[in-house]
C-alpha cells in the first residue's frame, strides 16, 4: 500500500516538488514503524506476563487454562523472536495430558522434535528445560532407568548453567521417581532440597505440590503420622482456596495413610467421599483411580464383594501406562481370586501385577506380591514354588530395610519431623547415642524379618542375618543446598569440603591453618527454660557475633545443634587463640535485653592448629579436644589443643 501511494502522489506532482514527497515518504514510513513496534512492545510484555504466571504455577491445577495460555502466546510471539518462540516450546512441552491415551508418544515426539531446533544452541536454559520435560514423559512410559539418566544429568546440568529453577523441578521429579521406588533416602534429599529452593525462589505453588511429594514419600517410608500432618496441611490449603479437585486427591492420599496405620473404617469414608465427588464431576478416570485404593481397604475390611465391584467398575478405565493403579488393581485382584480359591486365575493376575510393577522397580509392591505368590502357591500345595516366592519376599525386604532404615534417610527424616527437630539442639555425643539407638532399631527390625512358615509340618529356617555396617560416610552430594536455614552460615557440608581443601593447602605451602570449634554453654537449659523459638533466636545470635568477629577470608559454619566450627586460613594457633577469646568475650558482653529476663548466653570454644603430621580429622578431633577442656574448666572459655 505505501509504495502505491508513493506512486501515485509521484504522477500527481511530477517533479514539482520532489522534496515534499521524499517528507512525505520518510513521515508516513516512520509512522508505520513506530505503530508496529509498539504492538510488538505490547505483545512481548503480554506474553513475558503469561510466561511469568506459568513459572509461578497459576495454571498448575488447570489444564484448560494451561492450554488458552499456549494459544494465546501463538497469537503474541512474533516468528523472528527466537527466545519467546524456544520459550513457548518449553510451555507447550509440559501441555499434554498423559491420562489421555496416546498423549506420552504425541509428547515424546514433540519434545524430540523440539529439541532439533538449532537455536537452542544459543539458549541452554530453553534447552535443558526440554531435555528435562522429554525425560518426564520417558518415565511416563514406563522407562524409569533411561528417566533416572536423564534426572541425574539433567541436575549436574542446571547446576553447571546455575539455574536454580531448574535444579529445583528435576529434584523435585527424581525425588517423586526415587520415592515411588522405595529409595527414601535419596528421595528426600531431592525432595527437601527442592522445597528449600521452591521457597528461595517464592514459588509457593511449586512448594505445596513439591511438600504434596514430601508427604507422600513419609508415608512410603511408614511414618504415617507425619504424612497426614503434611497432607492435612495442604488439604486445608486446598479447600480454603475452593480447590476442590487437589483437596480430593489430597483426601484420597490421606486415606491410603490410614489405611496403613489401621484406622481401615475412616479410610474407607474418605475413599467413598472421593469417589462420589469424581462421579459427580464425571471424571471416571478419577472415580477409577479411587476405586483402585478403595478396593485394598475393602480387602482388609474382609469385605470381598463390594473390593471386587469397585475393581469391576475401575479396569475399563486403568490400562497397562497407568503402571502404579494397574498393577495394585491386579494386586487387589489376585487376593480376591485367593479368597475365592481361584488359583489359576489368582497367577494371571499377580503376572500381570508384576510387570508393571517391575516396569517401574516398585520394591515394595513386588515384596506384597511375592508373599500374595507364597500364599497361592500353598494353597496348592506346591511347597516349593511357594518357598521360592516367599524367599524372594524376605530378599526384597531385607532391600528395603536398607533403604529405610539408614542413617541417612534418618537424618533426611529429621529436617521436616517436628517431633524430632529439638534432636538437632543437643550435643555431640546425644547425637551419636541415637545413632547407637537407630543401629539397635535396625538390628531388631532385621531381626524380624526372619520369616518362619509352616509348610507341610516343616520348619524353613533359613536366613543369615546381614550385619549392618557403616565403615564409610554417605557419599556427599556437591548438589545439595549449602546454608543452614536458620542462621543463615554455611552448613557441615560445606565447611567440611573448605576445611578438607584449606588444609591441603596449607600442607602444600606451608602455611599456617587454624580452626575454632564452640558451642552454646547449657543449650538445652535455654530450650527447656525459654523455649525453642528463644534457642534459636540464641543461635542466630551466634551467627551474627560471627560475622561481626571474623575477616572476610574466614568462615563460620553452623555443624550442628548448637555446635559452630570457624576455618581460619594462613592463621597461626596463637592467633586463633587470640580471636577465640575475643568471640568468647563478646558473646558474654551481649546486651540481652531483647530476651526474655533472666535469660544469659556463653560460649566454650577449642582451638587447633594444623601441624606437619596432621589432616583434617585429626585437627578438629584436637579442637574438640580443647572444646571438651574448655567445658570441664567451667564453661564461658577457650582452651587451646
């Protein structure tokens, strides 16, 4: 149209005034231009708003208008703009719904094919964030080996590129992922770690569905209690907020809790209240999924009829990529064959059971189904067969227990048990007396494990007890967040690593290395007398008399309740003793008038200088040493080693 214009302006005038028609041509260009780039302005900052409300989860329980938001970014993102363009990528990678049959493979084949576009060469973040949603639907398929590849490269990679969003969400993925198989341990590692970022970054949906993971993988591990205290916390979110669909299922989970803890006739309310909501709503495979869990309790209730009309109602709906519901459906099923003395049909079902729950390496649905195969095989009196499957049963669990009862996953537990938190406030040696306590718990639980079964008057005892052994350390995950929530100092981890490297530095050029090791004087006084919420106003406290005493060049780390461990680099003893005075004497002059009355706070410290023939453990078992002088002369002291 410009160029039309232009020419007919240039018959009309001729060349009687050339310069007011090349005015003309330049104003209306200029024009033009502006107009358009204002609407793409306007667009962009459109789309950057749909793509923050997609970050931040507005959509995460809407997939509808998930959806409207993709559409509407088709119509805002012009085609040369490579960074929204990847971006949208990302936001319709993670749009399609895997409960409709067909959708993993159409998602597979999107996200591949995404990940052809040379561009992402230039937008690694972009690149990462397909990678990760490619391997999220790998998992729905069924193949959780090439998944669990794909989480632990997926995590080394954002923490090369630091993007800590991305670090969060594949935690948070492979934590469900380890959780569902029985890995509690590193489950929650993943998962805690995830919540702790989620909440750095104020993603309070992606905290919510991260704690829903949380909970649920207390509840795998057998603490019961704790997932319904965390469910319940959610489930009020929910219906506060009118959510009533994430509150269901939040019930639903509730209910399976119950169940484990015996409480069968609120379990079965709770399932039949879901169940009644899903069918009001029409969604069968909601009603499906309910009818699945609502059939295990029926079983316990010794209630066989009514579990096989819900599991009746459910298999239309539950197919083989449903891997967890499919497999306790036929789990379910072949108890009830059992009960009805159908023993062949009862096999069919615990095969089909079984490979799904192979599919996805569920170790505790294989050990339930290994002891429901003993079971069958006795009833037909196939001794053999049933001894097989019941060795198999203890060999699972006995995996298991590994995985349960570990020091680590202990540890892991502690961090979001309330009831355990005040734990981490005592001594050194209180907390290697309940390692003690842990190691006994595991020798009787494997103690229990040995299975004795009455097959045809003979006795089969035969199962070695395994010793548990910590002769090592847990390997240390240079993954995991590096600050202590409370005081914000660094944490044991990282103090440990830059002690471990200063050392060896120190050796290497000879130079002088020291360390401070000091706790709170009659911490667990200041807790019983004032409470918590005092003691850890007392430890930030610390931390801030730290920071205030220390150089930039050195380091103090929270290492445990109330225990700090300072680093101090190209420091001689001398001078650390020197400094450890000062820290003592300043603690002892606070003004603690912001406390309660009554309310005082002095510290003992020990002091360790590096020395030709020493490491690092060797230092700090000297400055313990010291510490431990420090509290037997009186206490409010340093002691050198």
């Amino acid at each position: 149209m410009l160029s039309h214009e232009y020419q007919r302006l240039h018959n009309r005038y001729s060349m009687q005034k050339p310069l007011f028609l090349a005015k003309v041509f330049f104003i209306v260009s200029l024009l033009l231009t502006s107009n358009l780039s204002f609407a793409d302005a306007e667009n962009n900052q459109k789309a950057d708003a749909i793509f923050k409300a997609i970050d931040n989860g507005i959509a995460i329980n809407d997939h509808q208008q998930y959806l409207s938001y993709i559409d509407e970014l088709d119509s805002l993102i012009a085609p040369n703009d490579a960074w929204r363009q990847l971006r949208k990528d990302r936001a319709r990678c993670w749009s399609f719904d895997i409960y409709k049959e067909g959708q993993v493979a159409v998602a597979l084949a999107f996200a591949e094919k995404a990940l052809t576009n040379p561009l992402l060469a230039q937008y690694p973040s972009h690149k990462l964030d397909l990678m990760l949603c490619k391997t999220w639907y790998v998992e729905q398929s069924g193949d959780v080996d090439t998944a669990l590849k794909g989480y632990n490269k997926a995590i080394n990679d954002a923490y090369i590129l630091e993007d800590l969003r991305l670090v969060a969400d594949a935690r948070s993925m492979r934590g469900y992922l380890h959780s569902y198989q029985g890995n509690f341990t590193h489950a929650l590692e993943d998962l805690i770690t995830a919540q702790s970022m989620y909440q750095n970054l104020n993603l309070p949906a992606w905290e919510e569905l991260n704690l829903y993971e949380i909970a649920n993988a207390y509840r795998r591990l057998g603490d019961q209690t704790s997932a319904i205290r965390y469910f319940k916390q959610l489930h009020r979110s929910k219906i506060a907020s009118q959510n009533f669909d994430v509150a269901t299922t939040i019930s639903v989970s509730i209910a399976i809790a119950e169940e484990e803890l015996g409480q069968l006739d609120r379990a079965k309310a709770r399932f039949n209240e879901a169940y009644i909501y899903w069918g009001q709503k029409g969604d069968k495979m909601g009603q499906a999924t309910v009818a699945v869990n609502m059939a295990g309790t029926l079983i316990k209730l010794a209630e066989f009829k009514q579990a096989q009309h819900y599991i009746d109602s459910a298999v239309e709906y539950i197919s083989p990529s449903d891997e967890g519901f499919y497999a306790f459906l036929h789990l379910f099923q072949a108890q009830i064959y059992l009960k009805e003395n159908k023993l062949e049909a009862a096999h069919t079902s615990v095969e089909k059971a079984r490979n799904a729950f192979m599919r996805v390496k569920n170790i505790t649905g294989l050990a339930q189904l290994q002891q429901l195969e003993s079971d069958i095989f006795a009833k037909q009196s196939d001794w053999q067969q049933a001894y097989r499957s019941l060795n198999e049963y203890v060999n699972l669990h006995n995996e298991l227990d590994k995985k349960l009862l570990s020091t680590h996953t202990t540890e892991m537990r502690t961090r979001f048990n309330a009831d355990q938190i005040e734990q981490e406030n005592k001594h050194l040696i209180e907390n290697q007396q309940l390692r003690d306590i842990e190691l006994a718990m595991l020798e009787q639980n494997k103690l229990q494990q040995w299975i004795i079964i009455l097959l045809g008057g003979l006795i089969l005892l035969i199962i070695s007890i395994f010793a548990y052994k910590q002769n090592q350390k847990n390997k240390l995950l240079s993954t995991l967040a590096l600050t202590d929530d409370l005081t914000q100092l660094p944490n044991r981890r990282y103090i440990y690593d830059k002690a471990e490297q200063l050392t060896e530095q120190a050796k290497n050029t000879q130079t002088p290395f020291s360390v401070i090791s000091f706790d709170a004087d009659n911490f667990k006084a200041i807790n019983d007398n004032f409470g918590h919420e005092v003691g850890d106003l007392a430890l930030k406290l610390l931390a801030k008399t730290c920071r205030k005493v220390l150089s930039s060049e050195q380091e103090a780390a929270r290492v445990g309740g109330e225990e700090f461990l300072i680093i101090l680099p190209n420091t001689d003893k001398a001078q650390a003793y020197k400094l450890a005075r000062v820290l003592v004497q300043q603690v002892s002059d606070t003004d603690f008038k912001s406390f309660p009355p009554g309310f005082t706070l002095t510290i003992s410290a020990g002091v360790a200088g590096l020395k030709t023939d020493d490491n690092l453990a060797s230092l700090l078992k000297q400055a313990d040493h010291a510490l431990y002088q420090a509290k037997a002369n009186g206490r409010n002291q340093a002691q050198m080693s």
